[in-house]
C-alpha cells in the first residue's frame, strides 16, 4: 500500500466538449457544439487540440459567452499555431493539495518454469482512494456528491499519477475575504486503475 500525496494536479468534472476552432487572439475564442453549462468564471481545461498544440492542458478562465457556439478564455494564443482540428474543453479545479492511498495490482506469471512456489509481478495500482482541495469562483456550480472525475496529480515536476473516480463527500473549506474565491475538499473512491509515471 502507498500513500502518496502532492500540491499540484487538476480534477476535470462534467462531460467535456469537442472544440471546433480556437482563435489567435489576445483572449482566445474557443468554439464548441453549444455553450450550455459554462458560465462567465468557469475554469476549463483544454487538450487533445491538433495544430495549435501549445493551447493543450492550458487551464483558462471563462471570460464571456459570446454565442450560443463559442466562449472566450483568458488565454492569449495570437503567437500559437493555426488551430486545425480537435481537442476537447472540460471543467476543471486547479489543485493545491492531494493526498491518496493505493494498492497495487498483482499478476501471477507462475509457469512450469518458475523456481519459486509462485511468481507475480506489480502490474500498477488498483483499490484507491484519496483527498483533494482547490479553488473555484464564489457562484460557479462545483461537481457534487457522486460525480465522476478524472484527475492528473503531480508529486514532482517528473512524477505524475492519472486516474478517475467518483466524489464521495465535498465541504467548503475556506472563503477567502476580499476575493470571489472559495477553497473546497472532496473526497473520492477510485475507480478503475491509476496509472503512475516519470518522464
């Protein structure tokens, strides 16, 4: 069992959107299918865009709706490649602090070879399950209780951990005077496996 936990990552929550075209512009315009559900506020993250790839895993803040296909975010992309197709635009909460316990996944490669009763090799983490706190804007609708997620948590700069899972509990953990700014917890059961990487 591990335990491993961090200070930066992202959770994406809700259905994500297929982009249709990014602008090159001081305040990207980003157009989708239909604008429904996002609102002026709302943090996104973009990915799996082709040609302007420099826009891909950018979290953005929701500026306006422009129409009922297209929203602009408070990324500048005027020096970005020519967007050419693809990418997809989900919520998102920007994390401060992770901390999560998993389990690792056992196969047995016993054969008539092997020398030992049994032999098993680690084949990744299963059985996880953890906490995260992030910011969202005061008034913008946070996932609830029972929402499934999908989540990229980086112990180091090398080191990262992507999964998904379900929302077990919420609770507003601070509202930041001055700001429009609230610091939530969630708990979440894993579901699936999380795959852990270095590069």
């Amino acid at each position: 069992m591990a335990v491993i936990s961090g200070s930066a990552g992202y959770v994406t929550y809700g259905s994500a959107l297929d982009v249709t075209d990014i602008s090159e512009a001081a305040n990207a315009v980003v157009s989708v299918a239909a604008t429904a559900g996002f609102t002026a506020g709302d943090r996104v993250i973009i990915r799996d865009v082709s040609g302007m790839t420099e826009i891909n895993g950018l979290h953005a803040t929701v500026q306006s709706i422009v129409t009922d296909t297209s929203i602009t975010i408070d990324i500048d992309s005027q020096a970005f490649t020519t967007y050419s197709s693809g990418g997809t635009i989900t919520h998102t909460i920007d994390i401060t602090a992770f901390s999560y316990t998993a389990t690792a996944q056992v196969a047995d490669v016993t054969d008539s070879s092997s020398t030992t009763w049994k032999d098993f090799i680690a084949s990744g983490f299963d059985d996880f399950s953890g906490t995260f706190e992030g910011f969202l804007k005061s008034g913008i609708n946070p996932p609830s209780f029972g929402s499934s997620i999908s989540f990229g948590f980086y112990e180091t700069d090398s080191a990262s951990a992507t999964g998904s899972g379900v929302l077990t509990s919420k609770a507003v953990t601070l509202n930041v005077d001055g700001t429009e700014a609230v610091k939530v917890s969630y708990s979440f059961k894993g579901t699936g496996t999380i795959t852990e990487a270095n590069t």
